[in-house]
C-alpha cells in the first residue's frame, strides 16, 4: 500500500465525528423514497455500502419543505420520517461507517402535483426541463424556507464515489484489501437516467430493465 492510500484509509476527525477512513459516499439521488418517506430499500443499500467499507455514506436529495418536493420518490425531511431514519442512521452505524444527508429545496425543479402549489424560486424564469413556470418567491416565502432550513438541521440529528457504489458497494473494501484498484462500475450515466423515472440503479445488473432505459443500452 502506498503512501496515497494510507492516507485514503487513515481515520479522519470531520468535526466532531472521526470517520474510519477518508472515503465518502456522494448525495447521489436514490429514488427509494416511495410517498416521500424512507423505505427498506434505502435502508438496505446505504448498509451494503457502510459494509462495502465506506467512512461516511449520505442520503441525497432530501426536500426540506413539501414546497421543496421534484419527485414523488423524493425524501421528505420531516418528523413522521424520522423513525425509519432512524432505523437506517443505525444500521449504517453497526457497519461501521457514519452517516449524513443532503438537504435542499428544489425551487423551480418542484412539482405542483406534490408540492399543492405553484413552484417558486428566487426568480421566475422558466425551468425548461420541467418545464414548470415559477413564482418569484417574497419575503414571507424566504422566510418561511430559510425556517424549514432549520428545521430540517434540528431533525437531521438521527445521528465523491457515489455512481461507482451503486454498482460496486463493496468497491472501498476492494481498494483496501488490494484486490482492485477499479470499480466495476463504467460511468456509462445510465444510472442518472434511471433516477428520473424510478431508482438509483446499475440498468446493466438488471435483467428487465425500464423499456425507456433500454433503449439507450441498445
């Protein structure tokens, strides 16, 4: 092991939390959030990847505010969801790794459909991907968002690798041991396509892939 990897695999302090090594996994959208709330499905893969070796996992994509919701598969940080993160925050801690979470608003990428209100943002120029045409957001919205802030932050207490972890979880404890020095994983992005229509996964692992996604391996 060379000099680079002993650092890579030395223990970090990261503010009040030493993690075991310098490793971590990226908020990389999962997907596995059915009716905005955690599922076994994200429970289950942020512990193959803390049992895969990796110093601090993060669940991504967390909407801070139903205002804040894209996609109906999206986590929503609020109390009734704090149970089941529990649960999670928990497994990956008997793994041995630790465990944090991306929070955001997502503006002018919301949904009305989730949301129960027109979309806002900071400016009202048109999301052309959506496309969704937001509201420009007052006082009293920034506010109320900037609190929702807050909130999240005193809730997310329950205490960048990440496409190549979805593929190869157990890809830090492959580096570390020696016995490869490449994930499996060939940043093909095909996973960030499948992201939009139901969860983070490796489509070249699946035996049904989404017909959508099968035809960009064709």
């Amino acid at each position: 092991m060379n000099s680079s990897q002993e650092i890579l695999f030395s223990p970090f302090k990261l503010g009040p939390v030493t993690l075991r090594n310098r490793a971590i996994r990226a908020a990389a959208f999962e997907g596995m959030c059915p009716g905005n709330m955690s599922s076994d499905d994200l429970l289950n893969y942020h512990r193959s990847v803390a049992e895969g070796g990796i110093g601090m996992t993060t669940v991504a994509y967390a909407a801070v505010d139903q205002s804040g919701l894209s996609f109906p598969h999206q986590l929503w940080l609020k109390n009734e969801a704090i149970p089941d993160l529990k649960k999670l925050t928990d497994a990956v801690h008997k793994a041995g790794a630790a465990c944090s979470i991306q929070i955001g608003h997502c503006g002018n990428m919301t949904k009305r459909s989730l949301t129960g209100t027109r979309p806002m943002a900071p400016s009202s120029r048109i999301n052309l991907y959506g496309p969704t045409f937001p509201r420009t957001m007052d006082k009293a919205d920034i506010q109320r968002v900037v609190k929702a802030f807050g909130k999240a932050i005193y809730l997310a207490r329950m205490v960048a690798i990440g496409r190549a972890l979805i593929k190869d979880p157990d890809f830090i404890n492959k580096l570390r041991q020696q016995k490869s020095f490449r994930s499996q994983c060939d940043i093909c992005n095909y996973c960030i396509a499948v992201m939009y229509t139901k969860m983070a996964t490796c489509i070249q692992n699946e035996e049904n892939p989404d017909p959508r996604i099968k035809k960009m391996l064709e």
